[in-house]
C-alpha cells in the first residue's frame, strides 16, 4: 500500500476537491515546521500519512460526528488527531489544546497554511479549559485514570451523534490493566478492523461514555 496522500483517498474515498487538496498538502507543511520545531519524530514523517494523518482518522471511523458537533483535543502536540479530524469535518468546532506552546504555535501555522476555518488552538493545560464540548479525543498523552480526571465536566449534557458524548482515545496494546479502575462505561475498536497496515495491528479506539 502507498505511503502518500493516497493512503488517505483509499480509505476515505469521498472527500471534496477542498478536503483532498488540504490532506494532500499536510505532509509538505509539517515538514517545512517540523525543521523549525520538532513536533513528529524523523522516523514518522516517511510514514506521515499512515502514522499521524491515516491513525488520528481512526476516530472517524468509529464515530463520523454529526454537523456541528464541538469536539476537544487534548494533548494534541502537532495537531493529532485534531487538524486531519477537523479537515474530514468541517461543519463541526474543533479546540485543539497543549500545554507546550511551541507546539501549539505549529498547530496554528499548519490550519493557517491549509485553510482550515474550524480549528482553534489554544496553549493551556487541559484541566484549565472552560467549556463544554460534545466529544474529547486524544492521541496517548497519559493513562485513561487520570485523563478522566482532566474531562471531568467538560462534556455537554444533550447528545446529537450516535454514541453518547464521551471520550474516543487512541491507544495501542494491551490497556486490561489501565482500564480496570475505570467505572465508565468503555468499549475498545480494534483499528485493523478498518485498516490494512500492520502498523495498525495492536493499536485502538477506546471510548468512553461522559
């Protein structure tokens, strides 16, 4: 399988024209900030769009959240899985959150430089964040405990997409352990059920219901 924008077209195949050329120019502008700040590491930017564009989409597949939906990202250093999420839907409000601003300042140069009109990028830590938000996504910035704690109160009461409002986390390997402690109520996807790479074998969706 291509490692290129056509990983994305494959597995997505019905993007508009604005939403092909914005993915198709991700790899060229991180590339460009990446030299100036170190936001993805060497080894992944030959596996840009499998590793971090194709992996963050992961979400969507699980939950292709409804028109103006208003989803938090937190921990998103470069902008995963918020930019490639906020690119796939545009009617919906996306908040990208860290708490190293470097990073944050990246995620502003890359939506500025594709267009993207749905994303706010905010440097702040996570439990500083006031408003209420439909869904919470993250890419594994720490045990699922203590990101429960970081989200408490942070989700709105009324439910509009498919699942109840909650969290949808990318994770990889084995997480019985991690999510013993958690009361809510949790289901995991298994990300080789939509993909092919084996990059994707062991790596999941988790969510969890607010």
């Amino acid at each position: 399988m291509t490692t290129d924008f056509a990983l994305i077209s494959h597995y997505f195949p019905d993007l508009s024209k604005e939403q092909q050329l914005q993915f198709a120019q991700l790899k060229e502008v991180y590339q460009f900030w990446n030299e100036q700040i170190n936001v993805i590491s060497r080894k992944d930017t030959d596996n840009f769009y499998e590793r971090h564009v194709l992996h963050s989409l992961a979400i969507a597949k699980v939950m292709p959240f409804v028109s103006g939906s208003k989803i938090l990202d937190i921990g998103t250093g470069g902008g995963f899985p918020g930019i490639p999420l906020a690119i796939l839907f545009p009617e919906c409000e996306f908040l990208l959150v860290d708490s190293i601003g470097k990073k944050i300042k990246v995620v502003n140069e890359v939506a500025n430089a594709i267009g993207l009109k749905n994303v706010r990028a905010v440097h702040e830590r996570a439990e500083k964040i006031n408003g209420q938000f439909d869904f919470i996504v993250s890419r594994a910035v720490t045990a699922m405990p203590d990101f429960l704690k970081w989200t408490k109160n942070k989700f709105l009461k009324g439910n509009k997409n498919e699942f109840p409002n909650g969290i949808l986390y990318l994770k990889g390997g084995d997480l019985t352990e991690e999510m013993a402690p958690v009361k809510h109520t949790y289901k995991f996807y298994d990300i080789k059920d939509f993909y092919t790479e084996d990059f994707f074998e062991t790596k999941k969706v988790v969510y969890v219901k607010a």
